[in-house]
C-alpha cells in the first residue's frame, strides 16, 4: 500500500501542487504556498541525496569487512546492505538474518557463523545511532539530530517500520511549512 500510494502521489505531483496552490484564496496565499511547496521539494531532494550517500558508505564499508570476515561474494553484501538500508530497522534486520544465514553456510562452526551479523550490528549501530542523524541533522535544515531521533522514534512507535521510513521527511516537511509560516525574526543583540 505504501509503494502504490507512493507510486501515484508522485505521478499525481504537479496536478496536486497545482491544486494545492488554486485552493488559496489570495495571491499571496498562493505565491506562500508555492514557496513552501518548492522548499519542501528542495529539502526533501537534498536529504535523498544526503541519506543515499550514508546508505553507499554503508554499503562500501560492509563491501570492505565481508572479505575480511572471511565471507564470499563481497559486492553482493554491500549492495544489499545499501539497499536494504533505506528500510528503517526491518532493512538491517533483513540483512543480519542474510548474513548469518551466509555465515552458516560459509564456516562450519556457530561462531564463525555469528561473526559477520556481529560485525554488521556494529558498524550499522555507530550508522543509525551517530552518523545518519549527526550528518542529515547538519545538510537537511539545520536540524538538531535529537530531533531526528525523537521523530523516529515516534514515528517507528506509532506506524512501524513505514512510521521510521516516513519521519525524517515528515519532520522536515513540518520543519519547512513552520518556518514560512512562522518566520523568525533574528535580533542582534547587542555587546
């Protein structure tokens, strides 16, 4: 359902911009609502680009430590690990099932098995919990990243995995709306 409404808010986008926009009584209602349409694009675009980025990191890094480990098919590892980052949660989760099920069909004993999810859970701890929130705090609005952490937080809480996908935007989407409608007014102060 997420996909398919997906799929047709975005085929759909410049007939709901344009009827965003009519819906407005005055002119300035609408040029007001055409500039927070055009930053919540701008912002929403910086932060895919943001986040895709973090995601081909990951995906680099895991391309780099599967070898090591003693795992086959690195490029194979790095790949899903950056597609299935995009997934809050269900994503890695996936992904350390795919691991230690790799890691039982490559080594014979459990522990050997174990080292690859183990070593993935690190590095997408020190990803999910420092980097992506630190980094998308800084490039997408000035956001502070316990912000961030607070909106998927709630989000993951109230709608599941689709609620953690969805909050970053919500949050910046929120964040730009709030700032053209309530612009602040930054005051020198003096000394």
């Amino acid at each position: 359902m997420f996909f398919a409404t997906l799929f047709f808010f975005i085929a759909a986008r410049p007939s709901f911009r344009r009827y965003a926009v009519n819906r407005m009584h005055s002119r300035t209602t609408r040029l007001r609502t055409l500039k927070i349409l055009n930053d919540i694009e701008d912002n929403l675009g910086g932060y895919l680009i943001v986040v895709t980025a973090i995601n081909l990191a990951l995906g680099i890094v895991t391309f780099a430590t599967t070898p090591l480990l003693g795992m086959p098919s690195p490029l194979l590892w790095g790949t899903l690990a950056f597609v299935l980052n995009y997934i809050p949660y269900v994503g890695p989760a996936a992904m350390l099932v795919l691991l230690f099920v790799g890691g039982l069909l490559t080594f014979p004993t459990l522990l050997g098995a174990l080292a690859p999810p183990a070593a993935f859970i690190c590095i997408t701890t020190i990803e999910g919990q420092f980097v992506t929130p630190a980094i998308v705090g800084r490039r997408v609005l000035n956001l502070h990243p316990l912000a961030i952490f607070l909106s998927i937080a709630f989000w993951a809480w109230l709608w599941g995995p689709v609620g953690a996908f969805l909050a970053t935007p919500l949050l910046i989407i929120a964040r730009v709306a709030l700032g053209h409608l309530y612009p602040q007014h930054k005051h020198d102060l003096p000394g």
